[in-house]
C-alpha cells in the first residue's frame, strides 16, 4: 500500500510528521500498525516484552530520559518474530547489529548506555512524540526522510490527497524536464 509513497508525500497530504530519523541508512518504506510502549530511561524490559505483541506491526516507543532502550538483541528478536520496525523517541545503541540485520529502527539518536530489564513501563496505551498522541493501532510509516503518523479514520483521505499531490508533481517534473523552471510554473 505505501510502497511508492514517501513520507513527505504523505506529510503534504495531512499525516503527522514525527522528528525523528533512520539510524542506519534504509532503501524501503517501513509501514504498519503502531504497538506504542511507554518507559522510564532505565527500563528496556517493557521494549523487549512489547516486541511478542508486535509481529507485523511497528513498535512505537515514548522514552522519558536519555538511556538506550533497545539494542542488538532487540533487533534481532524482532526481525525473528516478525517486527516491521521500531519507532523510538529517544535511544538506541548496539547500531553495528542494526546496521548488519539491516533493520529498520527510527531514534532521536544513539547512547552506548543503557538501563535495565525492569518491565515497569506500559503497553498499548495513548503516548505522545513531539505534540502528537499516538494511539494503538495508528498506521506508522517510515522511510529514508523519517516518520509519519496516520489515524486509521484518516487513512483513506491521506491516500486520496497523495495521489492527487503524486499527480500534481509528476505534471511539474516534466514541465521541469522540458525546460521550465520551477518559479514559473509554481507562479513565484
């Protein structure tokens, strides 16, 4: 479904847009149904217990502090069972692992620290990235460009606009290949 769309296609069309980034490069789209996690910096027992919850879907996870919470063998445990990727608003580490599983894991960046397995955080409830609360289910999206959000009710609306968006720039690249430039045609 969002194999030929990219993140900022969807972003023009109305998803939220979450910053935060690919660690290691990825040559694909990530997509699937978000299973939202909520931790303290020094539990990363709750990120792993998430992870049987999360074959074919996404894991999202709200960190609070500044210690990784997911590392190699988390990446591997999750290409095992069958994750999609792994969406975290803070730390991650071990990105020699993520990097040769080639796995598809989103961070605000990289911390060779971390907590423990103390699973006193929760799962599958509403938790908020950069203004924005994610619900159970929401459909995540991922690419080379970031991360975006989309609420299942809006689901149908953002892929009617992205084609029109998709239309509209396939239209202004072949005026560009033609010759124009792009303040003309854009009327700037």
């Amino acid at each position: 479904m969002f194999k030929n769309i990219s993140t900022p296609n969807l972003s023009d069309a109305g998803a939220y847009t979450l910053n935060l980034k690919p660690i290691i490069d990825i040559d694909k789209v990530v997509y699937g149904e978000a299973v939202t996690v909520e931790v303290d910096e020094k539990d990363w027992g709750t990120v792993v217990k998430a992870i049987s919850y999360a074959r074919n879907k996404v894991l999202v996870v709200k960190v609070h502090g500044n210690l990784a919470v997911f590392g190699g063998l988390a990446t591997l445990n999750c290409k095992v069972k069958g994750v999609k990727g792994v969406v975290i608003d803070g730390y991650v580490r071990d990105l020699e692992d993520i990097k040769k599983l080639n796995f598809p894991v989103f961070a605000r960046g990289v911390n060779p620290k971390a907590g423990k397995p103390l699973d006193r955080g929760k799962i599958n409830i509403p938790i908020e990235i950069d203004n924005i609360t994610v619900y159970p289910g929401d459909i995540i999206v991922g690419d080379i460009n970031g991360v975006v959000v989309i609420k299942k009710e809006d689901l149908d609306k953002i892929l009617k606009r992205v084609i029109e968006i998709k239309n509209k720039e396939k239209v202004i690249r072949e005026k560009i290949l033609r010759g124009y430039d792009l303040k003309d045609i854009l009327k700037l």
